[in-house]
C-alpha cells in the first residue's frame, strides 16, 4: 500500500532507486521495498496516461482501479497526480 511517508521518500530520492538503494539509509530501506519504488512509479505512469487522455477506455479504467487499490487515501492519489504533473 502507498502511503504518503513512501510517497515523500521517492520524491525525495526524485523517484531515482538506484540513489535511494545506495546512499538511503538504513531505516528508510527498511521502511519500503523496491517493490513499493516499482509500484509508485507505474503508479505515476497511470496518473500520466489519466490526466493526458493518453489511454484507451479500458486503459484508463486500469489505471484507476490501480490506483484506487493501491493507494491508502485520496489524498494520497491526489499527490500522485500532483508528483505526475511536476515531472519526477
């Protein structure tokens, strides 16, 4: 589930892995998974794809759907939208 702290933490590393797996430390590795920097960053690709019109009907419904599973708040999906726009 992504959280607004996981949230906060890919932007600061500006959604970069290999920064956040190298010189992160110890208690924010621990805190999330790769696998929470994968899903954020499909995450912000549908918010991109949503707010762009880019995608089919049915992509768009995806998109929405996984981000309203994925997400703890609306808030929290508003801040993906907003993370989306600034081009991390």
């Amino acid at each position: 589930m992504i959280t607004q702290e996981k949230l906060k933490l890919f932007v600061h590393y500006r959604g970069d892995l290999d920064m956040w797996s190298r010189t992160g430390k110890e208690h924010e590795r621990n805190f999330m998974a790769s696998s929470d920097w994968h899903l954020i960053d499909l995450l912000l690709q549908d918010a991109n794809v949503i707010a762009r019109g880019l995608g089919s009907k049915e992509r768009t419904e995806l998109a929405w759907e996984r981000l309203r599973q994925n997400c703890e708040s609306e808030q929290v999906i508003e801040e993906i939208f907003r993370v989306s726009e600034s081009g991390i």
